[in-house]
C-alpha cells in the first residue's frame, strides 16, 4: 500500500477542476455546466463509437495496465471504462477485510452523535441516507472513503458473503471527486448516489453508499434481495470518477494501521480491488 496527498497535491487534480472550485466565478461556472447538463451531453458522446480513439491516448498517459484486453475490441470510451477483469483475485479469507475497489483510501470515526468530518465539512448519517434511521446503528463506528479516479478500475465487489434487499438511489448532482472539489462542495451527500444495508456473516450490518461523479455518475447493482459471496461482483461505475462510502457498526473491524496512520497524517492510501485492509475486531 502506498500514500497519496489528502489533500489533493498529488497529479489527480486537474488544471480545469481546480479553477473550477478555486474561485467563486469558477464555482458559478461548474454549477452552470451541471444546470445545462453538459455531463449528459458528454457521456452521449462517450458511449458513441467515435469515442473509441480516444482509448489509446488515456491508456498511455496513465499507464494502465491491459495486458488482460490484448485481444479485445472495445466499442466506445465507455466499453473500455466498465471493462471487466476476470484476473482479479480476491482475498477470500473470513475474517479479513477486503476493499471493495481500485481507490484511495481514507478513514474516519463516526462520533456517537452520527457526525463525522471529512475533508473540512462535517457530515451526518443522514446526509447519507436521507433518513435518521441508522444513526443508532453506526454511531461510534467507521467510515471508509474510496475515492475512485478516473484512471481506476471502475467495478467493485462484496467485501464478505451475506445478503442484502433493496437499493436505495438518491438523486443529485455529479461534481467531481477529485480531492481539490471534495473541499469545496459536500461532495458525498451532494451527488447522485445509490445506497443498501448488507448483512454480512462477519462484520453485522454494513452500509454501502456508491457515489456518482462527473461526468455521467452511472451506478450499475447488479442485484436486490440476493445472497452473496465473498469476492463477488456487486456492480460497477459507467464513466469518470466516482466513491464508495462504507459504514460499519462499533466494534466490528479493525483496520490495517498503515491506513490509520496515514488517515492521520491527511494521506489517503491507494488499495485494490479484493485486498486486505484490516479483520473482523
């Protein structure tokens, strides 16, 4: 595991995303892009054949890895972001605790009166849910921030066997997550964001809240009232940046101390799909 910048000196801020949250004229223009639904008209275009030779170009400025797709003929942009990587193994062991997804990684305490801060605001569980239901059932517990870039692999798995009932999907905007706008707007409970309560057989009742980002915020579950395995898909972002916020219960997990270290020292630390971050407390 390696540490990033919390707060955003690392490369994943772009020159337009920092204007665009770094002064109140350029604050205007971003929420003007959103009002005309200029993310829309983006992901058209991206899903559309004629966005396919822009593949090569993103592939090679990043760096990405695709010796799994030598083979493969992708449609559009869109066809290569949501590809799906059947080498992915995950840990399957019990008690350990897995990420859910390629990401940066943060932690933070919820208090016992269900607030928590992250990156200078602070936030409550019902800005999550919409509803003060689950305040007694996570207060005192943590909150995991996966904070996807656009370069990530964008599917993510369940991070323990179990089952869960009906997704939950919040409308709202679709600003970036890029560390530079996550200190400008409340960013996690601003944006379009789908959430459900899995019952695991190790951790107890965990929520899982996927969060929409610019430019098209696509949440794609692949299951309602389903019994799930360890290490198995649970669904996958269309285009861009996105997050996961996971919560836990009190007493329930206990984290890698690198991470907790580096959560500390404002790092965010870089994860991957399937691996260790902690166990069962």
């Amino acid at each position: 595991m390696s540490a990033i910048d919390f707060y955003g000196n690392e490369p994943g801020n772009s020159k337009s995303v920092v204007f665009l949250c770094s002064s109140p004229f350029g604050r205007f223009l971003y929420n003007l892009t959103l009002f005309l639904q200029i993310p829309k008209i983006m992901g058209a275009f991206l899903r559309s054949p004629l966005s396919k030779f822009f593949i090569k170009g993103f592939v090679k400025k990043n760096n990405i890895d695709m010796s799994a797709f030598n083979d493969v003929k992708f449609k559009s942009f869109n066809d290569f972001f949501t590809r799906k990587d059947n080498s992915r193994k995950p840990e399957l062991s019990s008690e350990t605790l897995i990420s859910p997804c390629d990401s940066a990684l943060s932690v933070f305490n919820i208090e016992e009166n269900s607030t928590f801060k992250i990156k200078g605001f602070d936030y409550t569980l019902k800005d999550f849910f919409e509803t003060d239901e689950f305040d007694k059932t996570f207060s005192g517990g943590n909150a995991l921030i996966f904070r996807l870039a656009a370069t990530d692999y964008h599917r993510y798995c369940y991070i323990d066997s179990g089952s869960l009932e009906k997704n939950h999907f919040l409308k709202g905007k679709l600003y970036s997550v890029q560390p530079v706008c996550c200190r400008t707007f409340k960013v996690y409970t601003k944006n379009r964001r789908s959430w459900t309560i899995l019952h695991t057989q190790n951790f107890g009742d965990v929520a899982q809240v996927e969060v929409g980002a610019f430019s098209v915020g696509g949440i794609k579950n692949h299951h309602e009232n389903y019994s799930f395995s360890k290490g198995e898909e649970k669904g996958y972002f269309d285009l861009h940046g996105s997050t996961i916020v996971m919560l836990f219960r009190k007493n329930t997990i206990k984290l890698d101390e690198e991470i907790l270290a580096q959560t500390v020292n404002g790092k965010e630390t870089t994860v991957k799909y399937g691996q260790p971050i902690g166990k069962k407390a």
